[in-house]
C-alpha cells in the first residue's frame, strides 16, 4: 500500500480509503476526532475501545502513524507531570486533509457532542483527559 497521502488518484487513494476505514483503525480516528483537543493518549484510546485489546490498539495506532494518517506527539521532559499521560495521538495535517477529502470526517462535531454527553468515564479517563497537553503544531 502506498503511504504518499498526495496520491488522490486511482489504485493508492482506493487502499488508503480502504485502510483507514477498517473497523478499529476507523474507530481509533474517530476517538481521535471526538477527543476535546484531538490529541488522545493510549489509555483514553484503549478505553473508549473496551472490545479490543490494548495491544490490538497499539498494533493499529502504529500502522496509522507508519501511513502518515495519525502522529504520536510527546509533552517535553520539563513538562511531564508524574501519573499523568505524555504521549498523545492526533490526525497529521496530511491525514486530515486525505479524511476530508474522502468525506471521513462528516460526523466531527457529532462524535465531538457524543463525547461531551458520556458521563460515566473512569475517574482515571476524566483525568487523563485533562492531562497537559503538547501545543497542536
């Protein structure tokens, strides 16, 4: 499969459609797309995703970054906080640009909303959801 997000044209644009849509890795991106600052850790990943294995996540969240689709952004040393999360994923600039165009990112504020109305989060999830946060660059 080619990793070039340029490719919008013929067999590469289809396996790349095609890759992302698979069940988990389309719902891992959506996680992404519905977190308040689109930047989930592993943890709040594997949570929302109670079905899946935490290191079927992981397996997928690496093939999402090695596409160029997801990025794995890390808090600087002077700014990790014991017991709180440092590494955080989010849709690359490319990433979001191919989503859209494919119109895979129809429902943003909709999962965004769903988000906002779960109520019964983990106490860990709550606060990992607030962990500080690398600057979106």
């Amino acid at each position: 499969m080619s990793t070039d997000l340029g490719a919008t044209e013929g067999i590469e644009s289809r396996e790349l459609v095609h890759f992302v849509t698979q069940q988990t890795r389309f719902a891992l991106i959506n996680n992404i797309l519905q977190h308040p600052d689109q930047l989930a850790s592993m943890y709040e990943l594997e949570e929302l995703n109670p079905s899946v294995s935490d290191a079927t996540v992981y397996k997928h969240i690496q093939k999402l970054i090695d596409a160029g689709i997801v990025r794995e952004v890390a808090l600087e040393d002077d700014q990790r906080r014991q017991g709180y999360p440092w590494k955080f994923y989010g849709l690359t600039e490319e990433g979001r640009d191919f989503l859209e165009k494919h119109d895979l990112l129809a429902a943003e504020e909709t999962l965004q909303r769903i988000y906002e109305s779960i109520s019964d989060k983990p106490e860990k999830m709550t606060k990992y959801e607030n962990a500080p946060r690398p600057d979106a660059t």
